[in-house]
C-alpha cells in the first residue's frame, strides 16, 4: 500500500477532522435517506453513500498512522 506521509502535526490533525466530517455527513445523508424513501430507494445511491463513508475513514486511518508514527520516530 502507498504511504501519504504527511510531514505537519496540524496537516494531520486537519485531515482527520475532514476525515470525521465527511464521515458524518455521508452517514447523516444516508441515514435521512432511509428515513425518507423507505426501502423503495435506490441502491446504488446507497451503496456510493456507504463507500464514501469508508473512504472517510481511509482519511482518519492515514492521520491517525502519521501522527502515531511521529511520536514514534521523536
């Protein structure tokens, strides 16, 4: 897998909350989306909501990898 080193403490602080920001959002839409429609939805719009929910938290998995590692190397 490709490492995204992200050399700033705050760079990383940043992603991780867009990370989690995003991952609210995605699920809050996903979530007001069954609450709307029922289950006569579209899956493929369910099932985009749900990716970009885990790519939100391939944001906070690669700050999280690189705040930890920095206070390794330290």
């Amino acid at each position: 897998m490709h490492r995204i080193d992200i050399r700033s403490r705050l760079g990383n602080l940043i992603l991780g909350l867009i990370g989690a920001a995003y991952a609210l959002a995605a699920l809050s839409v996903l979530v007001y989306y069954w609450a709307t429609s029922g289950e006569a939805g579209s899956l493929v719009l369910q099932i985009l909501l749900m990716a970009c929910i885990a790519g939100s938290f391939w944001f906070v998995l690669i700050a999280s990898g690189n705040l930890r590692g920095r206070r390794l190397r330290h």
